[in-house]
C-alpha cells in the first residue's frame, strides 16, 4: 500500500469518527438555525412564470 | 552458467560476494592504436564486434580487419556519454558492461542507446530516453500474431501503438557487433503492454525484434553508478505503467469500505421518535396564533429536533411558521422558522403547481432537558402579485399539557376561512445531508487521483493523437 492511500486510509477514518460523533450527538452544519429576520416579508407567492 | 568473469567495476559488497569473492578477471581489453588520430582504441569484445568508432576522433574503423582500416571519418567533436564506456553494472542480476553508445531520433524525440556486452548473455540494449532506463534484449523468437489484435512473445499481448516511423542515428562511440554509423534509418514498429515494449526494426531486408523491459527508477543509475533521476511524468512512455493505477484501485477500495462503514454507522444509529404532536386551525389572513407545545423532553447528551409541519389543504396561501424552542430551567431559546405554502393555476403552457405544504425545520445538537415549543402561525391568501403582510401581533398565552393558545381566535372567528395545520416533533435519527457531505469528502481523493490516471494517459497516448488519425491502439493499459 503507498504512502498516499495510508494516509486517504486514516483521513477516511477520520471522517468516519466525525459522522459517528455527529450522529451521536445530532449535529448537522444544514441543520435549520435562527429565527426569521424582521424583514421577512414579501417574499411570498409562486415564482412560477 | 556464471558471470564471474565480469564483475561490475566496484560491485557493492553482498553475502554472495562474501562467501564467494570473485577472482579479479583477466583484461580482455585489446588496445589498439587509431589509424585517424593516433588514439588508443579499446577494443572490449574482440572476435564479434564489427566496428569500433573512436572514442578521439569520432572515426568508424573496421574491427574486423587487423590494422583497423577507417570506414569514415569524423571531424565532429564527440559527446561523453553519461555512462563511460567500460562501465560495468549488474541488471537483474546480470552484469553487462558498456561497450557502445548512440545516439538515435524520430525527428521529435532523441533517446540514448548503450550497448552493453556479457561474456554469457550476449549484447543487450539500455534504452535512455531522458527520463527512464528500459532494458532491450533481442528475441530469439518471433512474436506471433494475436487474433490480428496485436502480437504475443514471452506470454504477453501486445497491442501496436501508433504507426511505423524512421529512427535516424545521430551519434555513436564505441564497438558494435554490426556497422553502425551516424546516418544509419531504420523503419521502426513499436507494439506495447504495460511495462515492455517489442520494437520492431527494419533495415535493408533485415528484421529485429527487441524486447524492452522498462526498468524501476534508479535501478539503472544504481547499477552503472550515476546521478538517479527525479520522478516526473510529464512524457511518458508509450509503454509506461501509470503510477496512479494501483493508488486508484487502493483510494477506491478504501473509499468503498469507508462509505460502507458511514452507511453502516448512519444505520445503527436508530429511527426519529415521536416526541409531541398536535393540530390547530390558522385563519387565512387573520391574525397570528401561538401555539405551545409543552414539555419537550429531550436525553441527557445532545440530540436532533425535527419539527414538521403540515397544512395539506392550502390552495393558493401560505403560513409562516416561526418556532422558538425553550429550555424550561434556563429560559434559553432556540429559534427557527418555515414556511408552509401552495399555489396553483394555469397558462399557456397549461396547470401548474408549486410550493411545500410540508416544511420541515431540523434542529441541530439540542441539549438534552425539558422544552416548550411555541409556535406562531400566521396564514395568507395569495391575491396575484400583491399578497398581504403579517397581521399585527396578538397576546398569547401558553397553556398546560400539549395544548395550544390561540391568541382569542377561534377556528371560524372573524368569518375568515381556516387552514389546519398539524405540528410534529421528532427527536433522534441521522441528517442525510451530513451522509452525503462525508461521501463527497470520501470521494475527493478517488476522483482526484482518477483525474491524474487519465492525465497520464492522455500524455502517454499523446503521440498517437499528434500523429496519424487511423490508429487509436495504444489502450491496453
């Protein structure tokens, strides 16, 4: 095995470690955060043209 | 069959050459004076060589008749090749020692080309060409045709790569076992498979087949003692292994088993779970309602919070949705909003829909503890291009239980037409989008050292696509 894919092998488990402690704990960098800027409006209705 | 008899120059110390040294040979160098200039011409393996150019004057001398009659003259000033002549060297555990040097062209690339002798082997051929040494024996059996997909020799395919081509000789110093000169065109074929190369010569009626076997990086400079090479693999030869082959199929097997464990991992870590759920009516254009949801118990730890709502008989409105997530011991809140909506109609391009009447709000790494949910509703119609804004804010109250407050508004107040919407809460489950971020993050190095494969590729069947347009052969590897 070359230098490269043991060090793809250990970069691999640890983003295997990072899903698991994200699983763990529900974390999500996607996950919907904050409430709606007091502008908010008038962003609504279909953009169907 | 032994090599004793020709040992490298300074053969490095090894556990054979301990128990068994061998006995310093006898030269077998014959000097001889140069009829042109008077230099001392060595002459290493008397009895086969044809010629000898001097290594002086650059003159072509007949080796075999006895006073060494010049063939031709050259005035030329003669280049040293990097591998003295004379050198010995041990090759797959043959020693050859350099008797002949030159230089040869296809008239885009030059390439160096060392004759090397033993005793007990014969003449071989290392192959310079700049970059990688490759090691040429002459076969002594021809190739045999293969289906007319290429040949066979030695128990390998090989494929044709690109079109016959003159190879000129530009320069050559030394003895050989025939009469080379500068000027000497010969026809030549190359047929390939990963690693060797057969080449295919023909000169004046005469056809020679040899085998090139491409040899590791440095072993040549190891054995005949020069400066080793960088690795680069800007040209590469016709014949040359990709270096990213085997890199490929390890990043991918390893890519493989890592999107495999992710896929595993992501499973075992346990379905969504009901926390609450409950329904309530939004008035379309009225005014916004508050609804709370109680005592959200989330495990100690941190977990995922999915709040989901669905108001499946919006036509033509929506509701905002702003939800604020409360810890009850410590008043802290976490906030968050979607937007429910649908609307329909039709053009000229017919019906036509659009909208989610079920958004769904993901809450990330929520301590564990005891929270309220408050939601606040507040619904619109959709009148065309001008749509109303919110109404003002009313007072809200919260109530026990998982039951909800509606600011004083009934499900048919103010005679407006209303929208139930049904408010979930989930706690648990696995994001699919940080599934599919780590298989991309997986993925970047396979792709990238795939992209570098078909680079090397490309560079290596370059020559074929510069060249003639009927002949893609080459693809074996």
């Amino acid at each position: 095995m070359s230098r490269h894919s043991l060090i793809f092998g250990v970069f691999c488990l640890g983003v295997v470690m990072l899903s698991v402690f994200a699983i763990r704990d529900g974390y999500s960098p996607f996950a919907s955060a904050g409430a709606r800027g007091p502008m908010f409006f008038g962003g609504y209705g279909p953009t169907h043209k | 069959m032994s090599d004793d008899t020709l040992a490298p120059d300074n053969p490095a110390p090894t556990p054979e050459a301990l128990t068994a040294p061998p006995a310093p040979p006898p030269s077998t160098v014959k000097p001889v004076n140069c009829p042109n200039c008077g230099g001392t011409v060595e002459i290493r393996v008397a009895g086969t060589t044809v010629s000898v150019i001097c290594s002086h004057c650059g003159s072509t001398l007949d080796a075999t008749s006895p006073d060494l009659q010049v063939i031709a003259k050259a005035d030329e000033a003669l280049k040293t090749p990097e591998i003295p002549l004379g050198t010995r060297g041990v090759i797959k555990g043959r020693t050859w020692e350099v008797v002949g040097y030159q230089e040869r062209t296809d008239e885009e690339v030059t390439w160096a080309e060392y004759l090397l002798f033993n005793p007990y082997e014969g003449y071989a051929f290392l192959v310079d060409d700049g970059r990688r040494f490759n090691l040429g024996l002459l076969l002594d059996k021809l190739p045999t045709s293969n289906w007319g997909l290429g040949l066979s020799a030695d128990g390998q395919n090989f494929s044709r790569f690109g079109d016959p081509y003159p190879v000129h000789t530009v320069f050559v110093v030394g003895e050989f076992y025939w009469r080379a000169a500068v000027g000497e065109t010969v026809q030549e074929t190359d047929y390939v498979t990963p690693g060797t190369m057969l080449a295919c010569e023909d000169y004046q009626g005469e056809r020679t087949w040899t085998r090139l076997d491409m040899l590791e990086w440095g072993e040549a400079e190891t054995a005949f003692r020069i400066a080793k090479r960088r690795k680069e693999y800007s040209s590469p030869a016709p014949h040359e292994r990709s270096p990213y082959k085997s890199q490929l199929f390890e990043a991918w097997v390893i890519g493989v088993i890592a999107a495999v464990t992710l896929f595993l991992v992501s499973g075992m870590a346990g379905s969504q779970q009901r926390i609450a759920s409950t329904t309530t009516d939004a008035v379309l254009d009225g005014p916004e309602k508050t609804l709370v949801i109680k005592d959200v118990v989330l495990p100690p730890g941190r977990s995922r919070v999915e709040i989901d709502a669905d108001a499946t008989s919006l036509d033509n409105s929506w509701v905002d949705l702003d939800y604020s997530l409360t810890d009850q011991k410590t008043q802290d809140s976490i906030d968050s909003y979607g937007t429910a909506e649908f609307y329909s109609g039709t053009d000229s391009d017919g019906s036509w829909t659009e909208g989610d009447r079920k958004p769904t709000v993901d809450l990330s790494s929520i301590p564990g503890g005891r929270y309220d949910l408050v939601v606040t509703l507040s619904a619109h119609k959709w009148n065309g291009a001008g749509s109303s804004s919110s109404a003002p804010v009313t007072d809200t109250s919260l109530m026990g239980g998982h039951g909800f407050a509606d600011g004083g508004w009934g499900s048919s107040s103010g005679g407006g037409v209303t929208v139930p919407v049904t408010v979930t809460v989930d706690r648990g489950g696995v994001f699919g989008g940080n599934i599919i971020l780590g298989l991309l993050v997986i993925l970047i190095w396979p792709i990238i050292v795939l992209f570098r494969h078909l680079g090397f590729e490309k560079r290596r069947k370059a020559v074929l696509s510069s060249g003639s347009d009927d002949d893609d052969s080459g693809s074996d590897d």
